[in-house]
C-alpha cells in the first residue's frame, strides 16, 4: 500500500477562483484610478482570507502524512510555486528601476526592501520606515508591491505547523 501524498485537490471550486479574480480585479482597479474603487485596497486582504482558506483545507486533507513528508511536501510545492515568479519579477523591477527610476527619487530603503523581498521579509523592513505604503516617496520604491507575498510567505511557514498540531492533538 502506498503512502498518501500532498496533490491537487480533485474537486475544483470556480466560486473561490471568481473570488481571488474580484480580489485581483478590486486591486488593480485601485492602483490604476483610486478613485474609482477606494476600498479596492482591501482586496488584498479577502485574498489572503482565501489563501488561507485553501491552504488549510488542502494540509487539513493531508491527514495521514507524517510530519517531515507533510512538511517537506508542502514547502517543495510552494518553492515550486512561488519562487521562478518571485525571481522573475524581482529581476524585471531591479531592471526597471534602474533604467526608469532616476536613482536620487530612491531611498536608501529600496535596495534593502528588494534583498529581504527574496527572504519574504519585505513587509518587516518597509513597516520599519517612516514612510508607509501610502506615502509619496513610497511609490518610487520598485519593491513596494512585495510586501504582500512577504505576508502569504510568513503565513505557509506557521499553518502547516499550526494545522499539524491541530491534527495531531487537537
């Protein structure tokens, strides 16, 4: 008899790709005329609410794995997932930036937003400053948009830790 393993889930939800497609939707509405959606900002969060919602009904499903393959199986998923892009997009905003971006708009916080954005730690440096996401000099830092994959990274390294001891003794 085979070990279970972490695969897709068989039963497809349209209703929760229509969601994450209004959440993206709101977002970019947002960013292109604020005031056409003001509160499109929030759809960030209702993202992150689905996020963990499927994150936690895929581990939930995965009752009969061990600890270690649970674990091992989930982060080899999401380093498959998330870093060619995460990689990528760091790469053409470096690229951008330094082509586009004259570098006295930059402030000193820009590189160090872009390195800790490999490591899913943007949200902690750019939290630290002054400036907040809203402010004006905030705009010309090309990693700004990081710090929302930085929460969803924090997130998949405590819910598969969390969600094994829930099953395990809870």
């Amino acid at each position: 008899m085979s070990e279970p393993s972490i695969r897709p889930n068989a039963s497809y939800r349209p209703d929760i790709d229509g969601l994450r497609a209004v959440a993206v939707l709101a977002v970019l509405v947002f960013h292109l005329r604020a005031s056409a959606l003001p509160g499109g900002f929030l759809g960030v969060d209702v993202f992150f609410v689905i996020s963990g919602y499927v994150v936690t009904g895929s581990l939930l499903g995965q009752r009969g794995l061990g600890f270690w393959r649970l674990i091992g199986e989930f982060y080899a998923k999401r380093f498959a997932r998330i870093l060619p892009a995460l990689c990528a997009v760091l790469l053409a905003s470096a690229l951008g930036a330094t082509l586009l971006v004259p570098q006295s708009w930059l402030s000193e916080l820009s590189d160090k937003t872009g390195l800790y954005a490999y490591l899913g730690l943007s949200n902690w440096v750019m939290q630290s400053n002054a400036d907040t996401y809203f402010a004006p000099r905030a705009e010309f830092n090309p990693y700004t948009h990081t710090w929302s994959l930085g929460v969803e990274e924090q997130f998949y390294l405590l819910a598969p830790l969390l969600i094994y001891a829930f099953m395990r003794w809870g």
